[in-house]
C-alpha cells in the first residue's frame, strides 16, 4: 500500500521568512514517482514539480527547492524568501506508473505567510 | 493553450437527488482523473479514464460512476446523494499515463443539503 504523511498540518511565517514542508512516503514500489502541487484559495491544484525514485538530485526553480532522500522516504520542499502569494496549501503526492495516473495525496500542509 | 475546464462551478442539490460534474481536458491529453476533496478525508482518488476506458478505480460506493467520450470529455456521475457527498471535485488532465504531470482543473463545489 502506498501513504503519503505531512505532519505539518499548519505552519505560519512571517515574510521573508525560509519555510520548509516535510514530505515522507511509504512504499514497496522500487520505480515511483513524486509531486508537489500547490492549491490556492481559488481551489485549482498548481503543478510545482515530479521527480522519480530514480533521480534524487535535488533541484531548485528560483526560491523554490526539493530535497528528495530515498533513504529517509523524505521529499521535502522548501520555499526560501517567503512571500504573502505563497500562502496556500501545500500536498505531497505519490504514484506509481502500474497504477495508471492514480496519485496518493497527503493530508495537505497549510501555509500562511504573513506581511 | 485552455486549461482544463470543469462545470458547473457550484452545485447545490439535496439527498436523494443525482448529478452530473463535466470536465474538458486539455486538448492532446486522453487521461482524465476524478478526484475528491473534503475536509476530513483530503484528497482522494474516485477513477481514471484514458481512450474511453475506465483505467483504475479508487474505493468509492457504485453510486459514483463516470465515462469518457471520444474527444476525451470525462463526466462523473452520483446517484442517490448523501450529506457525505458534498465536497470539491477535481478533475485533472494528463497526456497518457503512469509519469506525466497531472493538470488540475478548477473543480465543483459540491453542497448536499
């Protein structure tokens, strides 16, 4: 069975202020793959990255970054700089290629930055 | 290029009722996902449909059912509603499957009353 757990359920900052989302995954797949998207008030899910079990290079888009550790299951995103528009929540997301494009969200993380 | 596309926005029904959510998806792409949102259960997959064909199916009662046309329009169909029903539906996008990025459309609000 696959699981994702964010176990920050809400965090607040202030802006400026360096944020980081934990992720941890369980699975027994060896190929799989992982994704953040962000949901805005608005309610659509943002695409923000995928990686696959076989890349853990960490990798950065301009204050973004994701930290991806396969021997901790952890796929942590970081948000450096914060700003007020970066005030949304945050889901972690897993899938596995066999099981067509069903993801296995986490529970979601909150994010508030305040001005 | 248009993004993907859900209607209605905003649904109030009442118990017992039946409705039906559409979704476009974006054009080229032949998956479409249906997920569901509610507060105490997050985000969860109900089924996938890729070239008309349903692809895989989450754990949800028969009364949710969908299908997919031949331009890849997807609808999702709930029977019988129930409190527990209300929630925001999702619909997302893909070019095939197993690794592509999903694409999210802007969802319906479901309310049961």
């Amino acid at each position: 069975a696959q699981k994702v757990t964010q176990a920050q359920t809400e965090i607040s900052v202030v802006e400026k202020e360096d944020v980081t989302l934990d992720c941890v995954y369980e699975t027994r797949d060896t190929t799989y793959y992982l994704f953040w998207y962000k949901q805005p008030p608005s309610g659509e899910l943002v695409f923000l990255i995928r990686r696959n079990s076989f890349d853990e290079q960490n990798e950065i888009s301009g204050r973004y970054s994701w930290n991806f550790q396969k021997s901790t299951s952890s796929f942590n995103f970081t948000i450096t700089a914060s700003q007020v528009v970066d005030s949304a929540v945050y889901f972690c997301a897993l899938l596995h290629p066999n099981a067509g494009n069903m993801l296995t969200f986490g529970g979601g993380t909150r994010l508030m930055v305040k001005p | 290029k248009a993004g993907v596309t859900q209607t209605p926005r905003y649904l109030i029904k009442t118990r017992g009722q039946q409705v039906t959510l559409s979704c476009s998806p974006i054009s080229g792409h032949r998956s479409v996902s249906w997920y569901q949102q509610t507060p105490g259960q997050g985000l969860q997959f109900l089924f996938e449909y890729f070239s008309e064909t349903q692809r895989n199916k989450g754990n949800f009662p028969g009364r949710f059912s969908g299908r997919q046309f031949s331009n890849s329009r997807s609808e999702m169909n709930v029977s019988t509603l129930e409190l527990g029903d209300s929630a925001l539906y999702l619909c997302a996008s893909s070019l095939s499957g197993g690794n592509n990025e999903q694409f999210f459309g802007p969802g319906t609000r479901l309310t049961v009353l």
